[in-house]
C-alpha cells in the first residue's frame, strides 16, 4: 500500500507501509484487560487444505465455552497476521513445502509455549508429501508443462518469480524443522480431540486420546 508522504513518513515522497503497520483503534481498555487475562492461543497453515481448521470450527458450541477461556491471536480465524505477544498454545495445520512455510514456522515456535501439530499434513506431509514419491521437478512438469490441460496458447513455463516462495525440494512434517510438543492425528482430526487436548492443557491436566477420537474421514 502507498501512502502520500503527508500521511507518514518523511515528507520528501511517498512511503511504502504495510497494512500491519497502519495505526490500530485503540481497544476499550476494559476490554483490553479482559482478553489479555485470557490464555493466548494462535494457529497457522502451512501447505495443508485448511480442513484441520475447519474441523475446530465445527465443534460448534464447545467453541464458545473455549472462548471464554481463550483468546485466539495471530490466526486465519482472525486474520491477524502477526504475533503480538507470548503465546501460551500454538496449532499447526499443513506440511512444510516451501521457504516461507519455514519462516512461518520457525517464527511461531520462537514465540508459542507448546506447539501442537494437528493433522496427518503436519505430522508426516500428509497429501502434499505425496510429491516426494516423484520429486519436485517431475511434478512441476507435469502440472505446468505436460499437462493435458494447459491451454494450447499458454507457454509450457513453470511460474517463477522473486514474490513466490521457493518451493523446497520435498515436503517435510513439521517436527523435522522445529520442536513440536504434542501431536493429534487424524485427516482431518476430530474437533472434540482438539478441543479436548487444548482444554486438558489449559487446565494443567494430562491428557488421553480415547481410539475412537483418531479420524480420517
Ligand atoms: Fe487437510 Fe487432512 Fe492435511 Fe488437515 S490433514 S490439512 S484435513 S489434508
């Protein structure tokens, strides 16, 4: 986004800002000290499908008693794309496959208490990894190159540009780039065993995964 000089910055040209950087409202300070008290919790996507995510939604009224507990940061949920603080539980959905998805993560280790990875993507790579059985180059020829359904006029050109995130040469679960505490599997995992890992954590109780909580729909 560019603002007029007059807006930010020197005042010798126009400045280039982020839209995380433009100056927030300031919250009511009762309700500022009343989401702060609350048990910071955040979660990000690496190269998943979003299911993991959709799967915490659909715990449906269990998520409002969760709220009550929680506050949910940097997050899709939000759309925070930053983290402003310490975060007390971390949620990982999706494999690693490219050089942002690293940064992402290494970044959000740094600042979560506990890490947990949800789902077979980021516990093993799950569907995206399936391109390791190929290798990276034979894939990308296939889908941008060989491809029986690239329009005839479109140039046979793999997409490449400083702006796209390199993509790396094999899918990596999460726990072989950073520390992870704990892991719930499933594809997706069941909402009630997230929910109840996460309220097990936050009430300082160990916890159990009954077998019929494991899911792959
Ligand atoms: Fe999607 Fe399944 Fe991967 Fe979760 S584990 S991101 S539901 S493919």
């Amino acid at each position: 986004m560019t603002l007029d000089a007059t807006d930010n910055g020197p005042k010798d040209g126009p400045v280039e800002i982020f839209s995380h950087e433009l100056p927030a409202k300031q919250l009511d300070p009762e309700l500022r000290k009343a989401r702060d008290a609350k048990v910071q919790i955040a979660t990000i996507s690496l190269c998943g499908c979003w299911g993991c995510n959709l799967s915490l939604l659909d715990t449906d009224e269990a998520l409002v008693d969760l709220l009550s507990k929680v506050h949910i940061t940097r997050s899709s949920f939000t759309d925070i794309k930053r983290i402003p603080g310490r975060i007390a539980v971390g949620l990982i959905e999706g494999g690693v496959a490219n050089d942002e998805n690293i940064e992402t993560l290494e970044h959000f280790r740094e600042h979560c208490d506990i890490l947990i990875a949800t789902g077979a993507c980021a516990i093993w790579g799950g569907v995206p990894a399936t391109r390791n059985l190929h290798g990276l180059e034979p894939c990308l020829r296939e889908a941008y190159v060989d491809s029986p359904t690239r329009p005839a006029q479109s140039p046979p050109v793999v997409p490449h540009h400083p702006d796209i995130p390199k993509l790396t040469n094999k899918v990596y679960p999460v726990h072989e780039v950073v520390k992870i505490d704990v892991s719930i599997p499933g594809c997706p995992p069941d909402g009630r065993t997230m929910f109840k890992v996460i309220d097990d954590l936050l009430s300082g109780r160990g916890f159990s995964m009954p077998a019929d909580y494991n899911r792959f729909d």
